[in-house]
C-alpha cells in the first residue's frame, strides 16, 4: 500500500509546476477561522494541495486514512510528539535529508511559540512531516525508476501497517525508535552518517587547500607545490597530524599519505600525483559533501538487498562478494561507457562460470574494437586477444 502511495506523492510533486497558478489563489490557512479537521482534509481532497503557513501540503491516501481511522480527531495531542518530531528532523538532516521537506521551520516556531496556528492546521502540518519522513526513509526521497527503466528493485514496508504505525508513534510517542526501524542497518549506512558529519566540519572549518597546477610530482621531488601537498593531505587524515606540513621534500611520508588517499579515491596508488591524483586532490569539500548525501540516499532506497549477495558498484568500477553482511571479495570490474551503460537489475544467481575465454560483444566490437584495430594493427596483441574462425583456428592479424 504504502508503495503505491509514495508513486502517487511523486506524480503529485510533477503536477506542482502545473498548478503554480492554481497555488497562487489558494488562501494560507494561518490566521483563518478555527476549521474542523474534516472539512480540512475535503478541501485538500478537492484541491489536490493546501497551503499551511506557506508550506504545500499535498492529497496523500495514507494521511487522509490517518485521520479516517481516528473518526477526524486531532493526533498530536501528546506534548512529546512535537519534541520528538523535531528531534526527528534534526536527525533526518543528520544524515542527509533535506530538513526542508519536513517543515523544519515551521515545526520549530511551533515549538518556540513564534508561529501559531489553528489546532487542524497544525495537526495536517506535522502529520504531513511524519509522512514525508515515513516514506523517505523506507523508500528514499528519489523514484529511480523515473531515472532507470531497468531498475527491478520495488521493495514493501514489512510487517508495518503504515496507518496504524503513524497512529501509534504520535499518540503512544516513540516517533524516533519508529523512524529507526525503517532505516537501514548496514554498518556501511553508518559510516556514510560519520563522513557526512566529518566533512561538514571539513566544511565549516573552510575546506581544505588546493594544490596548483603543474608538472607531476615524485618522490624526491622539492618545491611549494609539496608544501600545499602536505597541507592538503592532512585534513583529510592522510597525513599523519605529527608529520612536519612546511617541509618542501616530498619525503617516504609524504609519498605513503599520497597511496592512502590513492587508494580511497580508487586510483593507482603509485605515491605519485599526476593528473588524475591532483584532479581528485582539487574536487572542493562541497562536492565530496554531495556525494555523501547520494550515498546515503543510495543506500536507503537499496537498503532490503540481502546480507548475502554480488554488488557491483558500476560508477566505482568494482564488485565485492558479501556473506552475512560481510564483504568476503572485491575485485575490479569492467562496465558500460556513458552513452552504453550497464543496466542496473536485480537477479538470482542461477550458475557462475569461472575464469570464461571473453568474446568481444557485438557492440563493442563494431564500434571500439574494430576501429582501434584499423588505428593499430598491435591493437590485439597488445591486449593479448585473438581472432579465431568458427573451427577455432587462430587467425594471423596481420
């Protein structure tokens, strides 16, 4: 059930720009005659969305069933539940949610007193929070299947009727242990919340110093550029806090410091900073911040994948092997160019075939391989490959 309603809260979200003009005339409800929570939820029924202290409040089945199951009767009676909420947000924008899409202001003026509203609005208000966060965390805030038509990985909530959970956490309190069930439990979901944490602080310290450009850098090497080096790998930990930062050597310290971080940015880790090395040295901390919140909402949309599977990691170039939620394997990986990307599915496993002979695909071999052999009649030998006839004789290339 809860599935299909997040589908239709998506389809609401694409309609927002085509009622713009109709949001225009719709009247905030702050500041109105005290209206009963029925009659609210049939005007937000008719219209599809309201406005509630300048926040659109959209028609979602499961809030209109809410209050249904509840005879139309207030559900935020319990003083805590508006602490709990806010404390929920705080977390939520903790690991990478937008606090925005939750009312965050509006939840603290209520809470400070700033902001006052009718008691139905303000019940429809934190209702629809506690709604947004249910399904962001189940299901994440993005439909992938808006973005990849293969994508197979349609999950259920389990076990939870989401009518009568809504019910229970706000009524009972609880709403932060509630949330913490539909999170997930990996310990890799974890550690994406401390980097997050680490690199807003990263973040608001200034970020980290660039390294100019300029010819690659070696061991033995000596010059400013391996002082803004040193200084560069030290705020991410790299380089050791007790490692001297002014020195111009780019010293057997340095050079370790410099695999470290090779290694986390799955580049050659030769010690030695060309240009790839010093493109990734340069991404600024805001983008590295960015790529943790995808992460995070990566893993919360994938998060029911099973504690035994194959993951491949298509943009990191690489498969892993997990038993029991531990990775027991991880090998590199060959995957699809941009304009011929590798699907994204979910399967079983039926057979795995061990070191296989690789016949180049037709694709591939139309438009990379047979255009590189006419550049360079080396081509295959240099990548040790073979033509054979259907007999499987070896062809002479040449």
């Amino acid at each position: 059930m809860i599935r299909s309603v997040y589908r239709r809260y998506t389809q609401d979200i694409r309609l927002a720009h085509a009622l713009c003009l109709c949001a225009l005339l719709l009247l905030p409800l702050q500041g109105r005659a005290e209206e009963s929570l029925e009659s609210l939820l049939q005007q937000l029924a008719a219209q599809g969305q309201i406005q509630i202290a300048g926040e659109t409040i959209y028609d979602l089945p499961v809030t209109q069933s809410i209050y249904a199951g509840e005879h139309y009767t207030a559900a935020w009676t319990n003083p805590i539940a508006l602490n709990e909420l806010s404390a929920a947000i705080y977390e939520a924008e903790r690991e990478g949610m937008n606090p925005d899409d939750y009312h965050q202001r509006q939840v603290q003026g209520l809470l400070d007193g700033t902001l006052v509203l009718d008691s139905s609005a303000r019940d429809l208000l934190l209702t629809d929070a506690l709604v947004r966060l249910t399904y962001h965390y189940a299901f994440g805030k993005v439909d992938p299947k808006e973005y990849v038509s293969s994508w197979n990985f349609d999950r259920k909530l389990p076990q939870i009727d989401p009518v009568e959970w809504a019910q229970r956490v706000v009524s009972n309190g609880g709403i932060l242990s509630g949330l913490e069930q539909l999170k997930p439990t990996g310990p890799m979901y974890k550690q994406l919340v401390g980097a997050l944490e680490k690199y807003r602080k990263i973040a608001a310290a200034g970020g980290w110093p660039t390294v100019d450009p300029g010819p690659t850098l070696h061991p033995g090497d000596s010059g400013p550029r391996v002082i803004q080096l040193r200084q560069r790998l030290l705020v991410e930990g790299d380089l050791a806090a007790g490692e001297n930062t002014q020195s111009p050597l780019f010293d057997d310290g340095l050079k370790r410091a410099t695999v470290r971080f090779q290694r986390r940015q799955h580049l050659d880790a030769d010690g030695v900073v060309g240009k790839k090395t010093l493109a990734a040295l340069n991404v600024p901390v805001e983008r590295r911040i960015g790529q943790i919140r995808v992460n995070l909402e990566r893993s919360r949309v994938l998060q029911d994948i099973p504690g035994t599977a194959v993951v491949v990691d298509i943009a990191g170039f690489e498969v892993s092997m997990y038993r029991d939620g531990q990775r027991l394997l991880r090998s590199r990986a060959q995957v699809g160019r941009p304009f011929r990307s590798t699907p994204t599915f979910r399967d079983r496993i039926t057979y795995i075939e061990f070191n296989p002979t690789w016949t180049v695909p037709p694709t591939i071999l139309k438009k990379d391989t047979l255009p590189a052999i006419k550049r360079d009649p080396g081509y295959l030998q240099s990548k040790n490959m073979q033509v054979l006839t259907r007999e499987g004789k070896v062809v002479d290339p040449s």
